[in-house]
C-alpha cells in the first residue's frame, strides 16, 4: 500500500486536549501515514511570555502524523492575548492567528537539548512550540486601534478617552 492510500483508508480521530501534552501512543503503533486530528481550546494561565503579554487562551486544530522516524505536528491556532497599546498604554484584546509546525523524534537516543522528543508514556509537550510560536508573532508594536492617539507627553492623559488639559493652558499663557 502506497503512503498516501494509508492516509486516505485511516479514520481520524478528532480528540480534546489539555495544552501541555499530546498523547501520541496510538501513533507509535501505527502504520507510517496515519494521523490524529486534536482540538485545542484552553484556557491559559500561564506560559512564561514577556510580562506585557497575558495570553488567556488558545484554540484551533492540529494534526500529529506518523512518519519513519518522527511524528509532526502541524496546526493553525489563535491565541487571545491581552497586550498593551504601545501609544496609550491601555489593556487591549487581541487575536493572535499562528501556525505551528515541529518534528518530534521517536528515538531519544537522537535527543539533543534542542530537539522534540516523544516521551516514555507517548506523550509530547506542545506547550513550549506554542509559546514560541505566539512570541514570534507578536507584533513589533501593538496599538489598540489604527488611530489610537496615545497619551499626553506633557500631562499624561489618555486623548482617546479625553481632551488634553495643557494644550489650553499652554494657549492662554502665550
């Protein structure tokens, strides 16, 4: 049977799934080709992101496919983040789309500190690759909206919410 037959005869399964690991002890014993399908809706507490980012959950589908010597997981997730508005420095939601993509080994004799391994109980931790993933994303700036107008370098106000104060002080010393 060819590789692409096995895939095509091959139920998936879609499973749910806690965040950190996946369980892949099905796939050890399969045929090479054979895939699991996984959805991923958690909340988040924590995955140690840059202090400006709270990210409060993630969702979307991956799928874990045997190979020879590898399984990869291959996804395209969301992550709700809370992030804060570079120009107004206000809290903001924002939705976050990635995709994931990592090879984990079966062998841990082939295991470097870099590599993905899968463990002793067929589990493999996508934890890590997530946070990686939604940190490589992040925007180089975050605005809450396009026209944000920011704050007030003089008195500090937010000029989304109201009028700055100084500019008419300012006006009526000259």
């Amino acid at each position: 049977m060819s590789l692409s037959h096995n895939c095509a005869t091959i139920a998936i399964v879609l499973r749910s799934l806690k965040m950190e690991k996946i369980g892949v002890k099905n796939l050890l014993v399969s045929e090479i080709g054979t895939r699991l399908d996984y959805e991923i809706n958690e909340k988040i507490k924590n995955l140690d992101l840059p202090e400006e980012v709270r990210a409060e959950k993630v969702s979307g589908k991956i799928v874990a496919s045997r190979l020879e010597e590898t399984i990869i997981v291959k996804g395209n997730l969301v992550a709700d983040l809370v992030l804060i508005c570079d120009r107004c420095l206000e809290n903001f939601k924002a939705h976050i789309p990635f995709h994931l993509e990592r090879e984990y080994n079966l062998n841990r004799a082939d295991f470097s500190e870099e590599s993905l391994y899968v463990d002793k109980r067929g589990d493999i931790d996508i934890e890590k690759p997530i946070r990686e993933e939604i940190i490589l994303t992040l925007p180089m700036q975050n605005f809450c909206k396009k026209n944000c107008k920011g704050i007030c370098q003089n008195c500090g106000v937010n000029l989304n919410k109201e009028k700055c104060k100084c500019k008419r002080s300012k006006r009526k010393k000259e």
